[in-house]
C-alpha cells in the first residue's frame, strides 16, 4: 500500500495525502517535512509523530501498511507537487529591473538582442560612463533632492497639494 496524493480544486477541497482512506492536508506535511528538513533516524520518527499526533487514524494505517516515517517522508517528497509558475506572472526585483534595462536597451541599441546586451555591457563598462551616471546623480539629488523612501528624484515635479491637504485632513493631522 501506497500513500497517494490527491490535488484540491479550491477552498473548500484542499490538496492532501492518502493511506487508506485516511487523510492528511497538504499544508500539514508542507510544513512537518520543513521541520524535517536533515534529521534522520529516531530524530526523525520522533517529530513525524509529534507534527501528525492529530491525525492518529493516519499513523494507525501506516503502522498497518508497515510504512515507518522515514519511508512516509520519501513517498510524499516524490508525490509532492511542483508550484507552476505562468512565464511573466512573477515580479520579482530582478524581473522588474531586467524589464526596464531592457526596455533602456531597445530604444538605444540596435540588432539582435544578444549583440544589444553586449552592446550595451561594453558602454556601461568604461569607467567614464560611471563617472558620468555618478556626476548625473549627484546632479538629481542637488536639484530635486530624495522621496521620503529614499530614492533621488529625477525632476522637479510636484505632488498635488490640493491632495496632500486632503489626505492630511482625512488622516486627522
């Protein structure tokens, strides 16, 4: 007998794990198999009953089907599902970054996207670029000054102070 994994369709029908028609919830193993994360031997066997003492009928079926916890642990590690992540779904820091360099790349270069990058990576390489994007910053910061986050501003726009007035209000200051 094996422990299957059964994959939840929402909210109300939540991934889990099957042995003999007892159930455990994703989210239970999810987090005892972090706890179980390098431990082996009596280690091991001691928190994977302490993390499953809830689900008692599961244990009594693995005790059945002759199953110990370190073979329980290898059997939901295969049967674990990877997350899929949708291409451009994901904004991480590096993605946005990469987005606007790249966007900084088309309107300047021209070719195919690898001579561009390389391109691109030889101008930003030369140290008089650097002394120039420095002494362009140094610029920014003196004429406009930073944001309350920290970030040098790049023009002298304003905030609406109609607005501010507004939000100051509302906020009773």
């Amino acid at each position: 007998m094996k422990i299957e994994f059964i994959k939840g369709t929402g909210k109300s029908d939540k991934a889990r794990f099957i042995l003999a028609k007892q159930e455990v919830p994703q989210a239970v193993i999810t987090r005892l198999m972090d706890k179980l994360d390098g431990k082996s031997g009596a280690a091991l066997d001691r928190i994977f009953y302490q993390g499953l003492e809830k689900y008692e009928d599961f244990l009594t079926a693995m005790e059945a089907a002759s199953i110990t916890p370190a073979i329980a642990v290898e059997q939901m590690e295969k049967l674990k599902p990877v997350k899929e992540v949708k291409a451009g779904t994901r904004k991480t820091k590096g993605v946005l970054l990469a987005a606007s360099v790249s966007k900084l790349i088309a309107r300047r270069f021209k070719g195919q996207p690898e001579e561009m990058v390389k391109d691109f990576l030889d101008a930003v390489s030369k140290p008089e670029f650097t002394g120039a994007v420095i002494a362009q910053l140094t610029s920014f910061k003196a004429e406009f000054g930073s944001n309350a986050l920290g970030f040098i501003k790049v023009s002298g726009r304003q905030s609406n102070p109609a607005a501010i007035a507004a939000l100051r209000a509302r906020r009773g200051q």
